[in-house]
C-alpha cells in the first residue's frame, strides 16, 4: 500500500515537472499598508511603479500569447510577466513590437533559468531574452527558482556556481543598465533572509505561489517588512486547470453575487487589497479586460476577508521536484532524489528549448 502511495507520488511529480514549462510573481514598500481601493500601483523603493494587476504569460501556449499581449495591452495592461522557461517569449515580443504603446509605458518582468547560474551565462540569457522581448532593458529580472544547476542540465548542481555570484552578477547588469530591478521567485523566508545579507542592490520583488488555498501570511509579512514587493503568480488557482476549485468554491462566489463581480475578481482583490500584485494569466480577452478593470470596482469588506481565511488548506499547485518550500516532506525529497537520477531526460525534454 505504502509503496503503491509512494510509486503514485512519483509518478505524480514527474507528471507534473514534464508538464512544467516555468513558473512565475509584487514588489511592496516596506511601509506597504493595505491598498486604498484607488490605487492601481506600487512605487518601488527606485521610486518606479509597478502596477499591481499584469498579464501572466506561464502556460499561455505559443500561437495565442502574442495575441493575448495584445489584447491586454489595448485593454490598458502595462504590466507584462514572462520568463525563458516559458518559450514564448519571442511572440511576446513580436505582439510588443507591433503595439504601438511605448516601451517606457510597459513593466516587463523576465526570469533568468535554473541552468544559468555562472556570470557569463547570466548575462547571454538576458540578452537572449532581450533579443527575443524586442528590448534593451527589464524593469525586473528574477532567479526563477532558488537552485543552482550546471548549465544544459536538470537538476544537477554546479559546485562552481552559487547564488550569491549570480546576485553579483545582476548587480553589475543593473549598473550596465539592461535591468531596472532585481528580484527572486519561489524564495522562502530564510532564502530571501539570507539574500538581503549579502545583497548590495537588494532584491523588488519575490514572485510567489499566492491564492486563499495558499495565502503565505508569514512570509509575505517578512518581505513586505523588509521592502521586498510580492507579486502572487496563480492567483486564480491556475483556474480550472487544477482541482484548486477556487472560482467554484462557494465562499468565493457567494462574494462575487454580492459585489456583482466574477469569482477571479474577488480573488485577485484578495491579494491586490494586502498590497500585493497579480499576474493573472489568460489569453481570452474579455477575461483579460474583466482581470484588469473589476478588482478596482469594489472592496472586500473584513468580515469577506475572515470568511476567505477559512479556504487555507496550505494547498500548492506549483510544486515542482526542485523546489525548496519549507512545507515539503521527506519523501518529496526521495521523490526528487529518485527523480534525478532516474527522470532527468523528462525534465531535459521539457527545458531543451529553454537553453537553446
Ligand atoms: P484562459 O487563459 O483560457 O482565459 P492563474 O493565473 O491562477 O494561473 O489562472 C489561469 C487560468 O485561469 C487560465 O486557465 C485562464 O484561462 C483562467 N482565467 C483567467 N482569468 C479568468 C477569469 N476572469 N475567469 C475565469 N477563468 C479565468
């Protein structure tokens, strides 16, 4: 029984990670109080804003995302989320260069991958993803998850590299001037700690997994208090494309009948009215526009707000092999032990087009 539980598990998380294209998330101000239900940005500790609702790009397949950008950024979007491992940021590019809103207008977030960890490589990966954006600056590049890989390879670690040099070696990137901001995604609270020990440009933004299921009071608390903005990727739950169950669950759509706004909106206030930002991701365009425009319609009242606290289950619906949650188990850390030795070639499929 125990070994069928365990052999499922396995199966799950390889299911999963071969399914994996990347993941992605605010950037808030120490004094970063609740948001006033008017305030649709965040000014960074650079003096920048950043606005607290974007368009998530993970998962938006190749053939529909270029469309979605545009979509978004005629709907009034001037925040874009993207990442190498997500592979399609060469159509957010071409839909960029065929808007005609200026660069300058747009906050564009990138993610640097778990492969490219030495100094030289950081840097081709961010021209890379600069050439493919159509641009000669990010307003905010991310260590997409905190581990250290050899380079073309999948969870194999690089002695040679740490975190600590590639953090250098975005400094010195943001002195050259191709990147604005700084930040990390997927980091716990001891991770983004040990960051800010060492950082001489310290990190915007920890772009995390963020959703009633899973609200991460603590850690957003810590990064807030320490001038780290969060941004929360999933915050719908990933929609129906998991059993988060968030746009049916009935707390959250009693709420929407009561605001007369959809279930996704009542989510995204969620985390929006703690000062939070959201990249939520579609490639409809009338749920693009609805992201956008109908979390700023109303607000969540603190009785709505203890009632959500009831759907924390702790519940992850990004948990890839590599990942260093503090919620994980110790046979999530067989699994991965397991997975690669025996599994990388999965994992080597699904990134190969991430380290061409
Ligand atoms: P689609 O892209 O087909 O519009 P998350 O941002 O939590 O990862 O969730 C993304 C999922 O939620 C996608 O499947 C997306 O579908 C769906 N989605 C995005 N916005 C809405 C909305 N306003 N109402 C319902 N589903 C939505």
């Amino acid at each position: 029984m125990r070994l069928a539980h365990f052999t499922r598990r396995v199966f799950l998380r390889a299911a999963a990670a071969a399914a994996f294209v990347g993941t992605q998330t605010p950037n808030l101000l120490a004094s970063a109080a609740p948001m006033s239900p008017g305030a649709r940005e965040l000014t960074l500790v650079s003096g920048a804003k950043m606005p607290l609702i974007g368009l998530g790009t993970w998962e938006a397949d190749p053939g529909v995302v270029g469309s979605a950008v545009q979509a978004s950024l005629d709907a009034g979007c001037r925040h874009l989320d993207c990442a190498a491992a997500y592979r399609n940021e060469h159509e957010v590019g071409e839909a960029l260069a065929a808007s005609s809103v200026p660069r300058k207008e747009i906050f564009i977030t990138s993610k640097l991958w778990n492969d490219r960890r030495r100094p030289a490589d950081v840097e081709a990966a961010l021209d890379k993803t600069l050439s493919r954006l159509g641009t000669d600056y990010l307003d905010l590049y991310l260590i997409h998850w905190p581990v250290v890989w050899a380079k073309d390879s999948v969870m194999k670690p690089d002695a040679q590299a740490s975190l600590r040099e590639t953090w250098q070696t975005l400094e010195k990137l943001v002195d050259a001037g191709k990147i604005k901001h700084i930040g990390v995604s997927n980091y716990n609270e001891a991770e983004v700690k040990e960051l800010l020990s060492y950082a001489r440009i310290r990190p915007a933004v920890n772009q995390i997994e963020l959703h009633p299921r899973l609200p991460q009071t603590q850690l957003v608390k810590y990064c807030q208090s320490n001038d780290v903005c969060v941004t929360a990727y999933s915050p719908l739950g990933r929609g129906s494309k998991t059993k988060a169950g968030l746009l049916t669950n009935p707390t959250v759509t009693q709420i929407a009948a009561v605001h007369g706004v959809s279930p996704a909106s009542v989510l995204l206030r969620w985390n929006v009215q703690r000062g939070v930002v959201v990249i939520p991701k579609s490639v409809t365009p009338a749920r693009i526009r609805q992201n956008l425009e109908e979390p700023w319609s109303f607000r969540l009242s603190d009785q709505e707000l203890a009632a959500m606290a009831t759907i924390d289950d702790g519940a992850r619906f990004c948990s890839p092999p590599w990942s260093t949650f503090g919620d994980r188990t110790r046979s999530d850390d067989i699994v991965t032990s397991c997975l690669t030795r025996l599994a990388s070639g999965v994992f080597a499929v699904a990134s190969l087009d991430i380290t061409k």
